[in-house]
C-alpha cells in the first residue's frame, strides 16, 4: 500500500489513517506513519508531517517513503543540514 492509499482516507484525520492501517491491514507501524506523514506533507500539514515521518524513521531507519518526505519536509520548512 502506498501513500496515496493512505491519503484517499485523510477525510478521516491523517493521523487516525496510519493507526487503521497498522491495524486492519496490518501495515508495519513505520510504514504506516510514512504514509501518513507524506500524506500531511502533501496537504501542506508540515508540522504533523514532521511529527509523523520522525516516528517512522525511528521505527523504520530505511523507510525510502519517510526518507524521501522528510527531506521535502526539511527543505520546505528551511531545516537544512
């Protein structure tokens, strides 16, 4: 499932999307919050995409989704290395 599953339920509350997909479909926890993290960050909801992708990348170091949008996330909001 990628990010656009996820965001096709953000009527929902983007954060309640990545704890129904953890739980009904079975997504990983990590993968779940990257969805709903790249999600956010496409809506323009930088904050809770950076909350979000942080928790992803902490359970998931690897996660590409996460990696990728934190980075988008951290350019946009002028947190550069």
């Amino acid at each position: 499932m990628g990010a656009a599953f996820a965001c096709s339920r953000a009527s929902s509350g983007v954060r309640s999307c990545a704890a129904w997909l953890s739980w009904r479909i079975g997504i990983a926890p990590g993968a779940a919050r990257a969805n709903a993290g790249a999600c956010a960050e496409k809506a323009g909801q930088l904050g809770r995409a950076g909350r979000d992708l942080r928790l992803a990348i902490a359970a998931d170091p690897g996660n590409a989704v996460a990696l990728g949008a934190m980075a988008r996330v951290a350019f946009r909001t002028g947190q550069y290395m």
